[in-house]
C-alpha cells in the first residue's frame, strides 16, 4: 500500500465546511485495495491488476457548509509498484 495525501482547500461566505472523502477504483476483484487514514491521506495498493494495467482510483471530495449546500470534486490517480511519483510542480 502506498500512502498517498489529497490536498484540497475550501472556504464559505456563512462560517464552517465539512469534508468527505470517497474512493473507489476499477479492481473487479472485490477486494477493497484503499483505507482511508484521515480527510488528507489515503492508501492505496500498488499492485497491478491480474491482467497487468495499473490500478486506477477515483477520489471524491464532497464539501458541505452549514446550510447543507454540497459541492463535489473528483479526480483519477494510477497507481503501479512500477510507477514513481513526481511532486507537483
């Protein structure tokens, strides 16, 4: 499993955010291959899918103010013990 940090920011007019995170990915295996450690830093496995492509995961934030109104972020990461990661420039 390699630890993996999201960074989001959120801001509202009228006071407090809440945030959520959701992962999912395209294993077929019914293995759950994420833990989700806090609202920044996931795990996910490394491995590559029995038929050899990476892994891909879908993280989702979902921010929602005090007034209930919901906001939701998605972006995609692949993920491979092959793969070397680079920081954001």
């Amino acid at each position: 499993m390699k630890k993996t940090k999201v960074k989001f920011s959120t801001s509202d007019n009228g006071g407090g955010v809440t945030t959520d995170i959701a992962v999912s990915s395209n294993a077929t295996d019914g293995i759950k291959d994420w833990e989700i450690i806090n609202n920044g830093e996931l795990r996910l496995r490394s491995s590559r899918l029995p038929d050899g492509s990476p892994r891909i995961y879908t993280i989702t934030v979902t921010a929602t103010d005090e007034s209930g109104n919901k906001t939701k972020r998605t972006t995609t990461i692949a993920v491979s013990e092959t793969m070397i990661a680079k920081p954001a420039a």
